[in-house]
C-alpha cells in the first residue's frame, strides 16, 4: 500500500474533497464509506457521482440510498 498518512486521512473524511476524485479514488472512497449514506456523507455523494458519470454504476431506481 503506497498510500501516505495523509492520503488515507484525507479518504476518511467524510467532506467534499477539495479536487474532483478519479475513478481509482471514486471506487476507493465507495469502499470505506459504505456504511455512511450518500445524503449525509459528501464524500461518498461525490463518489457516488463520480462513478454514475462514468458508466460505473447504474442506480437502480426502485432502491432508496
């Protein structure tokens, strides 16, 4: 893991993050917040985004987030 302290710190906030994640960041950020909901957690709404954007993910529209 290559990742520096202040990298992981930075993934775990649950903020907006100051630039717009890449994909690999996007995915990342799914995985450690995927106890949080994307309608209180900015990070994982970001994500979440992100990868719908990109063809990632495909909301199913009769779940609720």
């Amino acid at each position: 893991m290559g990742d520096s302290l202040l990298e992981l710190l930075e993934l775990a906030d649950h903020a907006t993050p100051a630039n717009p994640l890449t994909l690999n960041q996007a995915h990342e950020s799914m995985r450690v917040h995927r106890a949080c909901s994307i309608d209180h957690c900015r990070r994982k709404a970001l994500a979440f985004n992100t990868l719908i954007a990109a063809g990632r993910i495909v909301p199913d529209s009769s779940r609720h987030r």
